[in-house]
C-alpha cells in the first residue's frame, strides 16, 4: 500500500508539526506501508524541519517518505488531472484530514465537499480513511455530505469523544476514537527526558484573542512572576509573530522565542523547564497540560473547550 496524506501538514505551525509527527508514526504502526507521499505547502521547508526533528520518527518511515506541492498552489492544471483521475498519485491509498475533517463553519467548496468533488473516482472505491476532528453536521447538505463520505471511508479516526459520536451516528463500523497525535508526542517526550526546571513563563496570543481584556488577563498573570524570564511563544509564526511589538508595551522585558528556528526536541524542553503558560493556542496549551504545568487558557472556542479541561 501507497499512502497519499493530503491537507497543509506542518507549515509554520508549531501544532500541525506535532501532529505531523505523531499521524505519521500512527500511519506506520497501523499499515505498514510502502510509502509515504504528503501534500505540504512549502516543500523546501518541510524538508528541513524533517532532518531537524529525524528522532520523532521511527527510522524505516524517513527512507519511505516523499513530499509534492499542495495541488491549489502547483496550479489548476494538477487540480484537473486529479478531477480526471489522471493524477500520478490515483491509485494511492488517500488521508484525508486537517484541524476539521469536515466542517461546515465554511463556504462551498471548502465545506470538504471539494474532497467529493476532486476525489470521487477515490471517494467511490471507497479509497481513503478520515482523520481528526469531525465539525458539525447542522445543515441538510452538510447531513448530505457526512453520510455520503461516512459510508464510503475505510475508517474515520476521531481524536477526541465528540467527534467520535458524530461518526458514529452515520456509520458506526469505521469509527475509532484514538487521541490527539501530538500527545504521542508529548508522552514519549515526557517519559524519556527528565524534568529540569527554570524560572520563565511561556505566553502565547493569537489574532482573534489579541483583546484589552485578554492583554489585561496576561499582565494579571505575568505579575505573579516578577522574578521570571518572560517568553512569547508564536506558535503559528505566520499569524502570531506580529503582535509581540504589542505585548512588549505591557509587559517590556518580553523576548521571543522562534521555535522554527529549533529542533522539537528543544522546543518541548521550553515547555518542559517553564513554570507557567497562559495563551490561547490549543498546541500552544497542551504540551502545558501534559506537562502538568499551571496554565490559564484566554480561548474558549470548542477546539480548545474539548481538549483544556
């Protein structure tokens, strides 16, 4: 078997690189095979945050893994063969699956029903599984999809409870209820290395929650720890990054940490260390968690209510 692992794996999020990991190494124990092709935004970089972080996969994937341009930025012409089933990668076994595997939060096409779409000749030989977390189905034609994709898929695996009731309600035989891939990570992290603890706190703020009251809640938090280096951590460098200029009014001995710019192993060791975190990112708060660090999350989107307990 040929895996095809479609979706924006691992660009400049510090969370899809966990999970990145962990689905590969899930991908490996479950199937076994033959390889690996992934779907990746920025090819360059994927391959080097790959020979930055070789020790969070088993040693036989690297010799069977490749990557190849996202088909939206390759141009339309690769879009066309893969409607046609023309592709090269057709008869690849396909993995389908982002933040939200189907979700009906955005507009047609990217509702998923692209994927019904694009891949139907895939879809109709019923050659591909579903991973992560299933939106909701409020909508008919969301109801419509769901049970279409449902009963095709080979197997639907669901991180956490919700989602996996949801899968169950359409077709309950290839529904399994696993967890978040990044905690394979995190757990192995945690068993292996131990804990060397330093006097900083982590903090962490995304665009939707770069609030007064929020920018209030960490000053309130930061406080508590006059004594402690002050770390900001972007966990998507992409949208993160910008407003750490606007931290610093409020809080002036902040420094940045540009995780891109370390291995993972480092990176878990920051978290590993701190002794505190406050933020909204859901990969941002997890390692946290796990970590049985004290945190405060500034979020209260489901994503995060379902995993931040």
């Amino acid at each position: 078997m040929k895996l095809y692992i479609k979706w924006f794996y691992g660009y400049r999020n510090f969370g899809d690189e966990m999970l990145f990991f962990g689905l590969l190494n899930y991908l490996q124990r479950e199937y076994n095979p033959e390889s690996f092709t992934v779907e990746v935004w920025d090819l360059q970089r994927i391959q080097t945050r790959i020979q930055h972080n070789k020790t969070w996969l088993e040693p036989w994937i690297l010799d069977k893994l490749d990557f190849v341009e996202n088909a939206v930025i390759s141009r339309r012409f690769r879009q066309l063969q893969i409607f046609l089933w023309l592709d090269k990668y057709r008869k690849y076994f396909k993995v389908f699956g982002w933040w939200e595997v189907l979700d009906e939060s955005r507009k047609f096409p990217h509702d998923w029903w692209n994927l019904k779409i694009l891949y139907r000749h895939d879809i109709r030989k019923k050659n591909f599984i579903l991973v992560w977390w299933i939106g909701t189905d409020q909508k008919k034609y969301t109801k419509k999809l769901f049970k279409y994709m449902f009963k095709k898929t080979k197997r639907v695996i669901c991180r956490e409870k919700i989602s996996y009731e949801r899968a169950v309600q359409y077709w309950a035989k290839s529904a399994v209820l696993y967890q978040d891939f990044s905690k394979d990570i995190l757990e192995d992290f945690k068993n292996k290395n131990p804990v060397s603890l330093s006097s900083t706190v982590l903090i962490n703020i995304s665009p939707k929650h770069f609030t007064d009251d929020n920018i209030e809640k960490i000053k309130k938090f930061v406080l508590k720890y006059p004594d402690h280096k002050k770390i900001f951590f972007p966990a998507d460098i992409s949208f993160d990054k910008g407003f750490y200029s606007g931290l610093r009014k409020v809080i002036p001995d902040l420094v940045v940490y540009d995780w891109t710019k370390h291995s993972l192993l480092d990176t878990l060791k920051l978290f590993q260390s701190c002794d505190a975190g406050i933020g909204s990112r859901l990969h941002f708060l997890y390692p946290l968690k796990v970590f049985e660090k004290e945190f405060v999350s500034l979020s209260s989107s489901d994503k995060v209510s379902k995993f931040i307990k």
